[in-house]
C-alpha cells in the first residue's frame, strides 16, 4: 500500500535494526485518513469469507482494526493486555511475550465475545515474531472459535512471525512488509 510506505518514510523512524518507531501517525497520534485507507484495504481483501467480527488486541490495534470493522460492518472486540477489577465472569486467558517491552502480559477476553462457530478477523499494527497473533490463535481455539484471516499493518518480514502464522495454516496479508532496516535506511520486500 504505497500511502503508508511513504507514511512510514517519511515520518517512521527505526531507533535500531529491530525496532520501528510509528508513533506520529499510528500508534500515539493517529493519521485517521491513512487508516481509513487501511481499514478499506483489509475490507477489500478479508470480504465474503463469512467473517463474523474483527478482533485486534489493546492499544495499537485499536485504530486500524475500527476502521476495518466499519469498512466491513461487523462488531469489533479489543482483547486487552491487563485485566481490572470489572472485567469478571468468564474469561479466557492466556500470557504473551511482548516484542517491544520485553515482558509477558496476559491477553484476556470476555467469553461472550467468541462464540462457538464464529469466523474472526484478527487486525494488529505490527508483526514480529508472531506471539501476539499466537496468543490470540490460542484463545480463539479454546473459545472454538476460527481464525480467518490476520491483517497487519507493518510486518518485519526479516522476523518470525509470518513464516510461523503461514505454517499454521493463516492467511497473512500484511500492507508493509519491512525487508530490513537501520537509523537512516528502511527497504521493502517488491
Ligand atoms: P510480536 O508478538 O509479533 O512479536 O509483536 C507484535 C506486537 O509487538 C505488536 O502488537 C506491536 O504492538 C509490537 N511491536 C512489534 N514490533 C514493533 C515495532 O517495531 N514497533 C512498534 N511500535 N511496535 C512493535
């Protein structure tokens, strides 16, 4: 999608060869007419294959998996990172590493929003090494829940998770696929 390529050359900025800072346009200021195109683009990719809803996980999903939703008219469920005092009843639960941080949380959804038979879109900003997208691949098998599909707005393709998500039998659409990049060099797969 060559509107967020040129988004991510002109405002990215890797901090090393591993870590990508996007936060002027998607995950910290938000560039809504970028995710527009984004949420249009996934739509167009992911329609007619009986999907039921979107799923992303909190925070950085937020805005491109909404746009999707919209664009495709179904309900949206954001897994989230911690858990609060009202968030009770039946849950499912899984812990994740995260990439960025360093350290594990746990994925939590209610489970009234997966149920059993359902076909879900799962919608996340990055792709690394695949654990997010792992743990909710977990926690939709457990609710019996099929995973049609996962759209990513950024994948660093020089990590893991791709390959591990193609193995599993997903269909990966990614809009950027990040070959390699440095502090002054950001190169794309094609
Ligand atoms: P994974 O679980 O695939 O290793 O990492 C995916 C999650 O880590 C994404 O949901 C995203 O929030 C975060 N993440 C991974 N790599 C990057 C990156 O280069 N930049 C930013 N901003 N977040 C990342």
């Amino acid at each position: 999608m060559q509107m967020l390529k040129n988004a991510i050359l002109s405002k990215g900025k890797a901090i090393n060869r591993d870590v990508l800072l996007v936060d002027s346009f998607l995950n910290h200021q938000v560039d809504v007419e970028l995710m527009r195109h984004v949420g249009d683009a996934f739509a167009a990719y992911f329609a007619g294959r009986g999907i039921t809803r979107v799923i992303t996980i909190e925070s950085s999903g937020i805005a491109p998996a909404t746009f999707t939703a919209l664009a495709l008219g179904l309900p949206l469920v954001i897994m989230k990172k911690q858990t609060s005092r009202i968030m009770t009843g039946d849950l499912l639960q899984t812990t994740v590493r995260s990439f960025t941080k360093g350290t594990s949380y746990e994925l939590t959804v209610k489970r009234q929003f997966l149920n059993p038979g359902e076909k879900v879109l799962l919608i996340d900003d990055f792709l690394a090494s695949g654990e997010a997208a792992f743990g909710v691949l977990h926690l939709a098998r457990e609710a019996g829940v099929q995973v049609a599909g996962v759209g990513i707005v950024i994948e660093k393709a020089f990590q893991a998770g791709h390959q591990r998500l193609v193995d599993a039998g997903i269909d990966v659409y990614s809009l950027a696929r990040v070959k390699s990049m440095s502090e002054n060099c950001i190169e794309f797969v094609d």
